[in-house]
C-alpha cells in the first residue's frame, strides 16, 4: 500500500529533476515534488514498520538524481533533500546501512552544515539548511550505530579526517550558530557521534578539541547564555566523552602485535591535570536557574566518582562539591542526594573526602558570612547541612566533626549579630512608664498565642542565614553524636558575654528543644538508655536556672535615665523559651516552679524593647504556662497565684526598693486578671502610700506609682458591681431638671411686678436713712450665725458669745439627721475602699510640678468617679475633699490640664447633680476668666488680671466671642468648656442669671452642636428658641 502511495510521487520527481539537464528545468516544479513527497513519508512514519530498506532505496534514487543537479536547484531543494535522507536514515535503513552509503551522506551533510559551504551555487548556508543536515548527521549516526561493520569503518584511521572535519563542524554549529534549533541539532549529532560510533582511542585522539570547545559551550558568561537544552545535551556529551576515554574500568593496554594505543599512564596524568581547570569552569553551572541542567552536571560529578575515581582523582573533591551544591537544592535533592548515598555506602573512602571538604567549608565560613552576599551564606550553610546528612545517613562516625560544627555555628550566629545594620539599628531602653501602657486589647488578641517570635533577627537579610542554622542545629541534634555537640556549646555559655553569649545560649537551646522533643516521640517505640535522658534533663535544667538569673536582672531607674541596658532583650526572649520549655517538659508539675518563674515573666512583659518582640515573646510564655499547668487561662493563673505575687510585690515595696521591677509586675498583674485581683492588693496599695510618702520628691518613681495605681482604678471600675451605669437615677436627675422650670403665668409675672417694686422701696429707703456700720465682730460661720440668731430672738445682749453646750446643741441641729437603718455598704466593698483611697491619695499630689503627673492624676479621678458615684455617702464626703485641689487646676499654666480639669467639673455635676448647685456658682468667675481667655485669644485680645479686654461684654458681664482659637491647646479648652457647661445646665439647677450666661455662650455653637442644644433645651427650651431666632 506505500508503495502505491510513494511510486507515482517517486516517479514525477525523477522526471522533474531529469528536467534540470534539459532546456525546461522547472526548479520550483522540483521543490514541490520533493515537499509532496516528505509529507508522504512523514505520514508513512506513524507505523515505523510500514518503511523497510526496499522502499528506502527505492526513494533515495531520484534524491539521488536531485542532489547530482544540486549546483541548479535551491536551498529549500537541498533542505528538502535532507530531511527526506533523515527520515530514511532513522526508518528505512535503520537495521541495514551500508557503510559506503553512510559515509556519502555524512560527507554531504558535513559539507552543507558548514555556513559557508563550498561547491554549491550558494555561498552563505541558512539556518533551516543547517538544521536539516545536523539532523541527517544525527539519524545517520543512530542507524549506524547499531550496525558494527559502519562503527568499525568509521573508526578506521582512513576515516580520521573525515570523522574530525565532522565533529569540528559540529562543534561550530553548536558555538557560533544562531538559532536555538540549529544549536540543538548540532549537540544531538555529537552527541550521536561520540556516545555511540567512535570508540575509545579515536576519542581520545579528539579529547582535547572537544572538551576545548564543549567547554567554551558551558562555560557561563554574562554576555551570552545559552538554551538550557544545548547545555544539557553538551553536559551529557561531556559525560559519555569522559566515561569512554578516562574511565577506570576501560579497555586493556594493547598486546604485541596490535595496533599500540595512546592512552598509557602519561598521557592519563596530562588529561587529568589540563581537565581540572576545564572541569571547574564547567562546574559553575551549578547555581544555574534551571533543575534539568544541575540534574545533568550531577550525573557528570557522579560519573567522575563512580568510573573517574582513579583516572581523575584530581577532580574528586570538585565533583563531591558541586553534588553536595546541587544536592542542597530542594528540586534536585532527589536523585543527586540519594545517589551520593548510596556512593557513600558503597566506597566508604568517599567519606573521608566528603569530611575534608566540609572542614575546608568551615574554614572559610566566617569570611563568607562576613561578606555581603546573602545568598552565597545560606548556600554554604545548605551545602554543610546536606553534606552532614549524607555522612549521617551513610552510617559514618561525624564525632570529630561535632566540635568543629559548633565552633563554626558559634562563629557564623556571632557574625551575623554583629553585622552594621544590627549595630545601627540598636536603640535606647524605654521609658519605664511608657512601658506600663500595654493596652488590655493587645493582651486579649494573644490569648491564644503559642509561638515566639524570632529574638535574633533584626532585619530580612538575617532570616534567612538564622534559619539555616538553627535547620541545621536541629539535624545536628537528631544525631547520636548531640553529647559532644552539646556539651562544647554548655561549656562556654556562662563563659561567654555579648553575642558569643547569645549564640551559645540559642544554640543549646535549639539543641535541648530538639533532643526533648525526640525523646518524646520515641519514647513509646525505643527504649533509650537512661544516659542520653539524663543529658537531656541536664542541659534543661542548666538553661532553666541560668534563664532565671538573666530575668531577674532587671533595670533600674538609673539605667533607664542613663539609657543602657543591664540585660539583652534577645537574652531575655531566649530566657522566656527555655521557662516556656521547662514548663512544657514538666507539664502540672510545673504548678510548684511558677513561684520562681511568674513574677519575672510578668516583670519581662511589662519590658518593651525595640530590638525583639519581648513583650509577645512574654505573653506567649504565660500562655504555655497555663497550657502545662492546666489552668483555664492566664486570668485564672494569676488570681490563684496571687498571694505569692503579692507577697513578692511588697517585700520589695517595704524595702523601698525604688527599681521599676514590683510597679511593672503589679500592673501586669492587675492587666491579666482584671479586677479579680484588686482585693488581694489592699496592704499592697498601702505599701505603694508608703513609698509615695517617703520618696515623693522622685518625680519619675511617683509618676509610675500613680500609672500603677491608675491601672488599679481603670480595671477596679470593670468589676461588675461598678461597672453598672445608674441610669435610672440619671433618668430621674434628668426628668426633675425638665420639670423644675415652668413658664410664668400672668398672675406670677404680676406677683413679681409687686415683689420688684416692694424691694425698690426698700433700698429707696435703706439709700436715703443712715448708712451701715462697719463690722464690730469677725465673719462667723453658718453655726455661728444661727446661734445669733436665736440668740436675739431670746433677747440676749448684741456681741454675747454662746456657751460650749449650747454650741453643740446648734451644730447638731445643723447637722442632717442620719437615718434611722445603718448606711447600706457600697458595692464591692474591697474594690471599692481600694478605689476610693486611690482616689482620696490624688489631692496631695495633684500641686506636683510635674505636668504628666497632674494629668496623669486627673486621669485617675475621671477613671474611678463613675464607680464611686455607685455609693453617694461616700462620694459626696469625696468631692468635697478633691474639690479645691481640682478647681486649681482650673487655673493651671497647661492648657491641657485645665481641660482635663474641666472635664472632671463636668463628670461631677454628671454624677452629684444638685450636690454641685453652690460650688458651681462658686467658681463661676474661673469659667469666665477661662471663656474670655480662649474666646479672644484668636484676635489677640486678653481678658484677665486688669489686662485690657477688646472682646464684647454682654450686660451679664461675660465676655462673647464669636469666633475661638485656632490652636490646638485653646481648640481643646475650648471643646472641654462646651462639654462642661452643656453637662451643668443639664444636671445642675443654676440661678436664672447664670443659665442665661450658659445660653449666651454656648449660643455660637447650638447649630453645629445637637447634642449642646438638646442639653439646653432640657432646661428652657424657650429660651433656647429665642437665642436660635436672635442669631438668625
């Protein structure tokens, strides 16, 4: 059935190319022949079996008749030509090529794969023709390699020319030619040519060509880079180039009378020493972006180990390198990685040599770390870590490694710490203070958290190299060699200081962490010898104390206003890791260590530091605590351990030690377990008291000891006794101040009408009789005064002081009668007596220079007023114990201070309501002095002291302005005296004329405001409207 199919095409292009020697050549009527035709035969191809020799000679011969007339047809002809001969080649003479046949199409190929082929009527080949004849060259050589009579005629010496002018262009196809297909066509014929045709001393006659040129190939430069297809076909003719020339197990020297061979033990020495260098240029492809070519270049290094090991001893080293290079990347470790193993198994003479190649690595490590070249670190640490695996996993002994390999880990851990960007980034301590405010939202969100953050890396660059050390630390460990390993790094670790120190302290860590967490895992199916436990526990409880003394090394107040630092945060963070993994080794036997591990834990979370996450780190460690001991949560930890805290809290406080560590663990404290805690701080607080008393001049110490006592009162108001808003007696408040004013009815205004011009008459006549005389006796008080009066009621003498007894009988008259039932406790009563000596404390301290503290102070108070309002018979007393101290605030030379102070003015009235009737008409005028100061300032006005006043008086006497300051100190003043005069002439019952002063002032504000105008309205909505209409 072909040969019908080929037959009439066969015969129309004999007749076409017959034509070319007559006078009707019709070139293009060739080249449509011969394309017919190679369709043909690449359809007949599908079935390999449907083209046979018969048939492949039956084609060739008017191709024959085509390339004799190849001086008058074209390229595409001979391109045509070609690929017909190829197909031929690889399917019809596949099993039966004649040598001589063979060797004219080699001939030919070779002629027209040159670029500037001679004996043609073209002088410059093209890409397609070259690709065509290096593709004939690779068929051709396929089909003969199967035939031994066409392997011997090739490898005869008469053919040496021929051959060599074949491989050279080759070679030059694959250097110089510009399509990437050309390239790959020219790499598979040589590699045809040389993997399957020429034999052991021809190629070794042409070893130095072809490795010249093949490395020049492989070799990789910035200025050209080659397909990583070519790249692998070279590497693979390499391969099998070296493997029939070099190899160990070749042919026998020849005998007497045979034709003598090249190769003897001179010329292997030669070979060797001019491939080293060759090998190492081409070993470079190594780092190439792409799997299959560092796959290729491992089967070249495992070939020099497996069949070069003698013949290229020399390069051994280089090629166990480049494995253990491509065997640490995670795409090739597969195949690289497990056939070095088994090499390893094999020849445990290898072994030796991988060991000197990793002591040589380690020598260098350090000066590769203290380069700038990140990757080319964590390349070499990938290296060492592959190299060890395999020395493990082969069964060889690593114990004289172990003490090499902690040196080296030491050195590159301390290297990386102390690198520029590390020493640039370093920053002063904080300010114990600021470390108190850790918002109780941050502690919520970390609850659950159970990982630490990385203590040693400072910036991205030192991620990655930490985390090859500690990857190859812990594989370390894994092995049965971890007692000397350990062993070296426990030595040094009290021994050591700075970073050396912290490298120790991380990497025995990592190493006990892992040998533990072995243990654990194997424990149910080894049955491990008691020895490697007890080394095990050692080391922990090594760690455990000495993390205990590093955590109980706090700062002091000197350190912080010196800004050094006693301690290493990142020691620290280390220190919390190894209590963390006590805790979970010891699991509920823990319970009994918390009274030596909670107090510095809390102390290190109230420690924030810039250069780790040591706050996070410390959460984290409560979190496990709990976990270990089987608590419910930390809140739960802390209440039942509060004793102890507390305890250890006040022994430091009774001793006036004045360091930040006992406030920062209180507020911890207080921060976890909320107000559970509160009521096992009353001697604690008195002890705080004490200090305040004694150290009041320390503006720093006082200050930290009100933000802890702050802290008390923010969570105390969170109890749930507290914490319930009394809206009912607001509501009532509020219902009695909308109803206490009534509009005047004709009748009443008439009555007043009456009632003013009666008191006129009265001063008429008081202005026109004699004039008052002058005091004869001191002002007295309210007792005082009602005991005169009933003393001229009685008829006694002007001038006559009462008796001691009558005295008495008035005051308690004046007094309120206390009510039958005994005063109801307040709720909470622990809770609340804390707050409420908290609070009482703030009066003494709130003339403190300091303006932080002053605000700090009244913080507190506007903190814990909503919670002590809950029981009025001790409230009121309180007001009217804070009252003169927060009124001087009011004129206090910050503005926001006085702000502040404001507020509270307001939050009181809020909560005492008509309590606060007499002392707001008492400090009016500062509301006024305080309105004319911020209301003019905008305009550069004054209105204080008898300095001039510009602004506008109202007939009130209050000073209008229209517009306030634009600054953000009087804007927030101002803003604070619009929220307080709106909650007055809510809750306050004040005397007409100072409502109407309320209403004049808020008036410029009632439209931008809502709220302020339905405050207003609350208290006369008429007149409220009225203002509104006034303004327009």
């Amino acid at each position: 059935q072909i040969f019908h199919q080929l037959k009439p095409q066969c015969v129309a292009l004999f007749q076409s190319a017959l034509a070319l020697n007559g006078t009707k050549a019709n070139v293009q009527d060739v080249t449509d022949q011969l394309d017919k035709l190679h369709k043909l035969l690449q359809k007949s191809t599908i079935d390999k079996n449907q083209l046979d020799a018969k048939l492949a000679d039956y084609v060739f011969f008017p191709i024959s008749q085509v390339l004799k007339a190849s001086q008058k047809i074209s390229i595409r002809c001979l391109e045509l030509c070609l690929e017909i001969l190829a197909i031929l080649c690889r399917y019809g003479w596949r099993h039966s090529t004649q040598p001589q046949l063979a060797a004219q199409i080699v001939i030919l190929c070779t002629l027209m794969a040159e670029k500037h082929p001679k004996g043609f009527a073209f002088s410059s080949s093209t890409d397609e023709l070259q690709t065509a004849a290096f593709w004939c060259l690779d068929h051709v050589f396929v089909a003969t390699s199967q035939i031994r009579e066409c392997r011997t005629f090739f490898t005869s010496e008469a053919n040496f020319p021929q051959v060599g002018q074949t491989i050279s262009t080759t070679l030059d196809g694959i250097l110089e030619a510009g399509a990437v297909e050309t390239q790959l066509a020219a790499s598979n014929a040589l590699k045809a040519l040389i993997g399957s045709v020429i034999d052991r001393e021809m190629s070794a006659r042409f070893l130095p060509g072809i490795v010249s040129k093949l490395t020049k190939i492989l070799t990789p430069t910035t200025k050209l880079r080659r397909n990583y297809q070519v790249l692998i076909i070279c590497l693979e003719t390499m391969t099998d180039l070296l493997r029939v020339t070099l190899a160990d197990d070749g042919a026998p020297p020849a005998q007497d009378g045979a034709k003598q061979s090249i190769i003897d033990d001179n010329w292997r020495a030669t070979a060797a020493r001019q491939l080293k260098p060759v090998l190492n240029s081409v070993m470079r492809l190594k780092s190439h972006g792409h799997d299959d070519v560092r796959v290729a270049l491992a089967k070249l290094c495992l070939m020099l180990l497996e069949r070069c090991r003698q013949s290229l001893a020399s390069c051994s080293a280089m090629a166990i390198e480049t494995l253990l290079s491509i065997a640490s990347s995670q795409a090739s470790e597969s195949m690289a990685g497990i056939q070095l193993e088994m090499l390893l198994r094999v020849d445990p003479s290898l072994s030796g040599l991988m060991k000197n190649t990793m002591y040589d690595w380690l020598s260098s490590l350090s000066a590769i770390v203290q380069g700038a070249d990140e990757d080319k670190k964590v390349q070499k640490m990938q290296q060492l870590r592959t190299a060890y695996t395999l020395l493990h996993d082969s069964g060889s002994n690593t114990n004289t490694l172990d003490g090499m390999l902690a040196n080296g880990l030491r050195d590159t851990v301390v290297l990386t710490l102390q690198s520029p960007i590390s020493k640039q980034n370093a920053s002063p301590l904080v300010s114990p203070i600021t470390s108190l405010d850790l918002d109780r939202a941050v502690l919520d969100r970390k609850t659950d958290q159970r990982d630490f953050s990385q203590a040693l890396v400072q910036y991205r660059g030192q991620e990655d190299i930490m985390k090859e050390v500690e990857s190859f630390t812990q594989l370390i460990t894994s092995s049965s060699s971890i007692s000397a390993f350990a062993a070296d790094l426990s030595r040094s670790l009290r021994l050591s200081q700075g970073e050396a120190q912290l490298a120790d302290f991380w990497l025995l860590l990592i190493a006990t962490q892992t040998a533990l967490a072995r243990k654990d895992s194997m424990c149910g199916f080894l049955d491990l010898p008691d020895e490697h436990i007890n080394i095990f526990e050692d080391h922990l409880e090594e760690l455990y104390s000495f993390s205990l003394s590093i955590l109980a090394d706090g700062p002091s107040f000197n350190d912080f206003n010196a800004g050094t630092e006693l301690v290493d945060p990142r020691l620290q963070s280390l220190a919390l890791r190894t209590l963390a993994l006590r805790a979970q080794t010891a699991g509920p036997d823990f319970r009994h260590e918390l009274i030596d591990s909670l107090y510095p834990v809390l102390h290190t979370l109230a420690t924030p530091s810039d250069k780790c996450d040591l706050q996070s780190d410390a959460l984290t460690t409560l979190n496990i605590f709990t976990s270990a001991c089987g608590y419910h949560d930390v809140k739960a930890m802390i209440v039942e351990n509060a004793d102890y805290l507390t305890n250890a809290v006040a022994l430091k406080l009774n001793a006036f030690d004045v360091s930040p560590q006992a406030p920062q663990v209180l507020v911890m404290m207080v921060r976890l377990a909320g107000p559970a805690v509160l009521p096992f701080l009353e001697d604690t607080v008195q002890s705080i008291f004490a200090v305040l008393e004694s150290f009041h001049g320390y503006a720093v110490l006082v200050e930290m000891l009100f933000r802890v006592l702050a802290v008390m009162a923010e969570e105390g108001t969170k109890a749930p006794l507290l914490a319930i808003e009394s809206k009912e007696v607001r509501t009532e408040m509020r219902k009695w101040t909308r109803e206490r004013w009534e509009p005047t009815t004709i009748d009443g205004l008439a009555g007043l009408v009456k009632d003013f011009a009666a008191n006129e008459a009265d001063e008429k006549r008081l202005r026109d009789g004699r004039r008052e005389q002058a005091p004869q006796r001191p002002w007295k008080t309210k007792v005082e005064e009602i005991s005169d009066d009933e003393e001229s009621k009685t008829g006694g003498a002007q001038g006559t002081q009462p008796d001691e007894t009558d005295l008495e009988q008035l005051e308690q008259q004046a007094s309120p009668t206390p009510p039958e039932d005994e005063d109801p406790p307040p709720p909470a009563p622990k809770t609340y007596s804390l707050l409420f000596n908290i609070t009482e404390l703030t009066q003494h301290f709130l003339p403190s220079a300091s303006p932080s503290l002053r605000t700090s102070l009244l913080s507190l108070i506007r903190t814990t007023i909503p919670a002590l309002a809950r029981h009025e018979n001790s409230f009121l007393p309180l007001i009217n114990t804070l009252w003169p101290e927060i009124v001087s605030r009011l004129d206090d030379r910050e503005e926001y201070v006085r702000a502040m102070a404001l507020e509270i003015v307001g939050l009181l009235c809020e909560y005492a309501g008509e309590f606060m009737r007499s002392r707001i008409v008492q400090v009016w005028d500062l509301f006024r002095e305080i309105y004319s100061q911020v209301g003019c300032e905008d305009r550069g006005l004054r209105g204080a002291g008898g300095r001039d006043v510009a602004c506008s008086v109202s007939k009130t006497g209050i000073l209008v302005a229209t517009d306030v300051a634009t600054n953000t100190s009087a804007r927030l003043l101002w803003d604070a005296m619009i929220e307080t005069l709106a909650t007055i002439a809510k809750t306050v019952p004040l005397p007409p004329e100072l409502s109407d002063e309320v209403l004049e002032v808020l008036g410029p504000v009632l439209e931008a405001r809502e709220d302020v105008r339905k405050a207003l309205e609350l208290e006369n909505e008429d007149a409220v409207w009225l203002c509104r209409m006034k303004r327009g």
